[in-house]
C-alpha cells in the first residue's frame, strides 16, 4: 500500500470531516456508491462527461476506512489527478453541511491541506 506524503499548497484545497453513519467499516467507494446524485449534480454544474463508473473505479484507490460514527477529515486537491476527488471536492463544497444516505460531511476550508488517504 502507497501514501501519499507532504503538503498541497494550494487556495483550492478543501478539507472535510465525513462520517459514515451507516453500520460497518466504508472506504470512499462506498460513499461514492451511496451517493450519486453527487456525481449527477457535479455533470450538470460542470458539463463533464464523467459517468459513475469512472469515479468509482478512481474512488476504489484509496482504502481509508471510514469507521461507524468516527469522523475521520478528508482532504481533497484540485491539484490531483483524480476524477473522484475533483467531484467530491466540488459538490461537498456546494452542498455545504449534509447528513443524507448514511454519511454525514461537513466542509472545512483550507489554504493548505495535507493529504492523509492512504491509497493503493
């Protein structure tokens, strides 16, 4: 298993606290896969062509476990390549404070997050 290392210094880097809300351990997939309407809205304000399937296979990377009720802070970078953090980055920015399909996130801004998803 790979980790990323260092800092993104970035005005866009935007950090969140997720909490999977449902029973048992989640990884990012799971919250992609519970929630596609962000990825339907994402489209719509962006006028991508990305499909679920596209992020999920990005969102399947990273193996962060997302304990039952424990928050654990997210940290996502416009600097990546990554179609799954672009997404989420840009509808939990826009979504605000939610708690919707069993995952609760809240929206921390950021002018220098690190980046702690371990990732495959």
């Amino acid at each position: 298993m790979k980790q990323r290392q260092g800092f993104v210094s970035n005005s866009s880097s935007s950090s969140f606290i997720l909490t999977n809300l449902l029973e048992g351990n989640k990884v990012l997939l799971d919250f992609v896969r519970d929630n596609p309407e962000l990825l339907e809205g994402y489209a719509k304000d962006c006028f991508n062509d990305y499909t679920q399937r596209d992020i999920e296979l990005d969102a399947a990377k990273y193996v962060t476990i997302f304990p039952p009720g424990e928050e654990v802070r997210c940290y996502f970078s416009n600097e990546v390549d990554s179609k799954a953090e672009e997404m989420l980055r840009h509808m939990l920015e826009i979504g605000g404070n939610k708690e919707i399909n069993g995952w609760r996130w809240e929206f921390e801004w950021n002018d220098q997050a690190g980046d702690p998803f371990d990732y495959e």
